[in-house]
C-alpha cells in the first residue's frame, strides 16, 4: 500500500489518460497503476486528478457482451472531465491573481511549445521579492502587454499546459506571481511576437524573455 506522500501527480494522471485517449497506452497496466493508489485512507488534496484516476483504476474492467466495459469514447470524457476541471481551477486562480479574464486563444504557438522554449528565453532578471513588479514593469517595457494590458497566459503543469492560451486584461491590483504561490507561468503578447517566462529556481525567480520572428 502506499504511502500517502507518493499519491500520484496531477500531470501522472494526465499523462496516462491521454496515452489511453491517444491510442498508445496499455489498459491493462494503466489500470494497475492507478489501482495502487486506491486505498481508503488516501488523503485526497486534488479531486479533480482523483476522479479521474479513479475512472483509470477501472479502465480493463470486463463485460459480458463485449471485451471492455469502457472504450474511447468514455476515455475522451474522463479527460474530457479533468480539462474542465483544470480550466475551471485556472478561471479562479487569474481571477484571484487580479486578471480578468477575456476569453481563450489558439491560434498562436501552443503553450506547450512555449514551455518548452523557455531556455531559449534571455535571462532579463533573477530577483526574490517583488517579483510582479519586476515582470510587469519588463513586461510594458518590452512590448508584451497591449497598451490596456492584455497578453495571453499559461500556468505550468501538462494538464494546464494543453488547455488553450487565456486572454486577459490585467485589473487594478494584479498579483500573479504572488497567487501562483511558487509555480512558473509563461505570458504571450497577444500577437505571439513576445514570450516571457517566471520561473521559481533555487537562486530566485528567473524572468526569461524572448521575441519571436
């Protein structure tokens, strides 16, 4: 049984039921792994990752009139389910942040690619107090920001990185790096030329930027 420190990563969930939506991954072992982490005393802290790990645990259940009780369809709606969730919990953490917020956008580079670029990214800072002030101050002086202060963002983690690019406008008090409480997050400028990204390391809080051709 394990312990309840190795209860599984939202972005472990993820992954195995995209690899189920996606065609590549195997019920059998899928539904083994998630049966570990079945136990009744487990200390639930991300209900959406356990709903949908629950859904996991019984992806290789049987049926009499067919090989599997479950198919693609209800693995696309479990994940269907957790996205929701996700981009719920997302809508909340930008509003807290003092954002508000104008919508989704996809038809800029994905933010996963983005994530990923972020070593490409000029280190422009590294500080460890004030870190909204120093990105948004970097963030106008750059160009990121519209002159209302609209730029697109993504928050770290796969889950919240497969959900589209969020719009928004910045509010009267904005404090992002503050809410996010130590998690990176990457703004787009909303024509995709400009990419920041504040990343928490050991040494600080790295604010990365880089423009795109």
């Amino acid at each position: 049984m394990p312990h309840r420190s190795e209860f599984p990563s939202r972005d472990e969930v993820f992954g195995h039921l995209r690899a189920l939506v996606e065609g590549h991954g195997n019920r059998d072992a899928i539904a083994s792994w998630a049966e570990r982490y079945m136990p009744d005393d487990q200390e639930v802290t991300d209900w959406p990752a356990w709903d949908a790990l629950q859904a996991l645990a019984g992806a290789d259940a049987p049926t009499t009139d067919r090989e599997w009780l479950y198919g693609q369809e209800d693995f696309e709606d479990w994940l269907a389910r957790l996205m929701s969730a996700v981009q719920g919990e997302r809508g909340e953490l930008l509003r807290r942040a003092g954002l508000i917020a104008l919508g989704t956008v996809d038809d800029v580079v994905a933010p996963a690619v983005a994530w990923e670029r972020r070593r490409d990214g000029e280190i422009a800072e590294v500080v460890d107090i004030a870190v909204d002030a120093a990105w948004l101050r970097l963030a106008r002086e750059r160009g990121l920001s519209t002159a209302d202060g609209e730029f697109l963002i993504s928050t770290a983690g796969a889950a919240e990185q497969a959900l589209p690019w969020a719009r928004v406008r910045l509010g009267e008090w904005p404090r992002v790096a503050e809410v996010v409480e130590g998690r990176a997050f990457v703004a787009m400028a909303v024509d995709g030329a400009r990419v920041c990204w504040v990343v928490p390391e050991d040494h600080g809080v790295t604010i990365r930027f880089a423009a795109r051709s």
